[in-house]
C-alpha cells in the first residue's frame, strides 16, 4: 500500500480539543468579566442571593452537630454557672434599685427639660434579635453571617451592636441570612465621640484586622488612653450614645502632624453569639414630605394671620377717615 493513502489523523479518542494554554486565557477573560460586571453593575447580586437561599438548609443542617455539641457542654456546666449567676444577680439586684430609682428621675427630668426647651424626644431605634451563625469564609475580610434576612426586614446599613456595645453594620442581605461587616474590617468606618471631650472623629479598621484606629488627628489633640469613643449618630444610621472602643495606643511624632491612636473594639467580635439589630436612624425619623408639608402649613398660616392683620388695620382707618368726614360736616 503506498504511504500516501494512509489516514495520519488521530482517532477520535486523542483529539484533545483547544490548548491549556487556550482555555486558561478564556477562563481568565471570563473571571475578569464577571467580576468587573459584578462591581460595576450588580449583576451577581441575584444570583449570589439565590445561591444563598439555597445553601442556607445545607449549612443550618451542617452546624446541627456543632449547636448540639455547644448545647449538650452548656447543659453540663450549665448548673454551676446558674448558681453563681443567681448570687451574682441577688447581690446586684439591691445596688441597681437605688440606681433605677434616679435613673427614672434623671429620665422623667429629661423629658421635663426637652419639652420646656423644645427639643424633641429622643429617638427609640427599633431592634430585631439575631443569631451568629457562622464566619464568611473570605480570609481577608472580617464578616460574620446572621440568620436574619429580608423576608423579616433587615435592610443595609443596619447596625449590629450586643451587650457591650457596637459590633458592625449589616452589608449584605440575603432572604433568610445577611453578612455583617465588623468593625475591624479593613474597609470599615464610624463616626465616633470622645465621652471626655465631646471630641468628633472618625475609626476605620486597620489592615490587619486587629483593631481600628483614628486617622487624620492632630499631634496636639486632646486624647488620651483609656477614653471611651461612643458614636456620635451625626451619620444617621447608628444612635448616639453606644460604646463603641477605648483608646489603647496614642502615639505622637516629632516628624509628623498626625497622631496615631489605636482603638480597641469593647465589643468583641469572637465571642458574640447572639446580637442585635438596629433599623438604621433615617429610616424611623419624620419623613420629609411630612416636615415639608408642616413647613407649608406653618407659611400659611403666618400669611393668613399677616393678611389678617393688613385687613383690620385698612378698616381701622377708613372708620377714622369717615369720623373725621362726619365731624367735619357737621
């Protein structure tokens, strides 16, 4: 047989398609498309809230042996820890009456002195109860994972605090579960007060995600270790008034203007288990059509009564001007 005739193709079984190269450069434009689109434009959003919908049954049944386990060394140690709490709580139960005593008095002499000023009532925000269900599995990040969702009116942006004080703010929502950025998140920030000073700045997490520090301050600020930062609620989503860190670090340069003060989160995020959520301060505030509606009727009624005015002057007038035609006459 002459060796032209011969198929040299490779049968079917080899035929390997396009290179690796190929495919890893498609993959790569691909990754990079999608992320570029997810960044800019959201489209991942359903999608990534889909994906949480249906893995929420999955990882709620993978943590049924860890709640088990928790539960089953709660319940053994669990006596013990009750007696010393009932002893702990009669002991303090006898200090905080007197306590709740003026704390009543001080808050009905509040009340007494806002409305004598003017002032309105401070704001009660609404709060939902929530459980830490697990850490985001992004190690460059500092996120953990609630199980409350939109379908019971967590929205982004609502603060997230427990019995110590402020632990982050609610940056994703998914149906039955959203993610919660901490404090000491490297993307992180709140506007804080100095409860010494009346002092207003600003704490972001630092890059490693140890604690938060105050940027921008001025070598000669007033500030000194040990000062609690509470929030200052001029942003409109967390209250005033909640502790928020202590000052641990302050440290001034010669070669700098800048000071540089570490904080330290009182809140401490490895150990909450059960937190809760804050509605954000906008969101319960008078809307502003209706103050823009108040206004209006303000303006109104001020103009009426101004017109009101014009009216009985003009005929206060013309009663004079006809008395003195009349005297006149006669």
């Amino acid at each position: 047989m002459p060796l032209g005739t011969l198929d040299r193709t490779p049968p079917p079984f080899f035929r390997q398609g396009p290179s690796a190269l190929t495919k890893l450069a498609l993959c790569s434009a691909l990754a990079l498309l999608l992320m570029v689109a997810d960044a800019r434009f959201k489209l991942m959003q359903p999608v990534r809230a889909a994906y949480a919908l249906v893995l929420h049954p999955v990882q709620r049944l993978l943590l049924t042996p860890v709640d088990a386990w928790e539960t089953a060394g709660d319940y053994l140690r669990g006596t013990k820890r009750a007696m010393e709490a009932e002893d702990q709580a009669r002991r303090q139960l006898s200090a905080q009456a007197e306590r709740l005593s003026r704390a009543q008095a001080l808050e009905a002499e509040n009340d007494h002195l806002r409305k004598l000023l003017g002032l309105k009532p401070s704001l009660n925000a609404p709060s939902m109860p929530a459980e830490v269900l697990f850490e985001a599995p992004d190690p460059f990040s500092r996120r953990v994972v609630i199980d409350r969702g939109a379908t019971l009116g967590v929205v982004a942006g609502s603060p997230v605090i427990n019995e110590a004080g402020v632990l982050g703010q609610v940056t994703r929502v998914y149906p039955l579960s959203a993610e919660v950025t901490l404090l000491t998140d490297k993307e992180a920030a709140i506007p804080l007060l100095n409860a010494r000073t009346q002092m207003r700045n600003a704490a972001a997490g630092r890059a490693d995600g140890s604690g938060m520090e105050l940027r921008f301050l001025a070598a000669n600020a007033d500030i000194k270790v040990g000062d609690l930062m509470t929030t200052s609620g001029l942003d409109g989503l967390y209250p005033p008034g909640l502790p928020v860190a202590k000052v641990s670090v302050v440290e001034r340069r010669g070669d700098s203007s800048f000071a540089q003060v570490l904080l330290a989160p009182i809140a401490q995020p490895d150990s909450a288990r059960h937190v809760l959520i804050l509605l954000p301060q906008d969101r319960h505030l008078p809307a502003k059509k209706e103050a823009e509606a108040a206004a209006a009727d303000e303006a109104a009624s001020a103009a009426a009564t101004k017109a009101a005015v014009r009216a009985a002057k003009k005929a206060e007038r013309a009663e004079k001007a006809a008395a003195k035609a009349s005297g006149a006459s006669q």
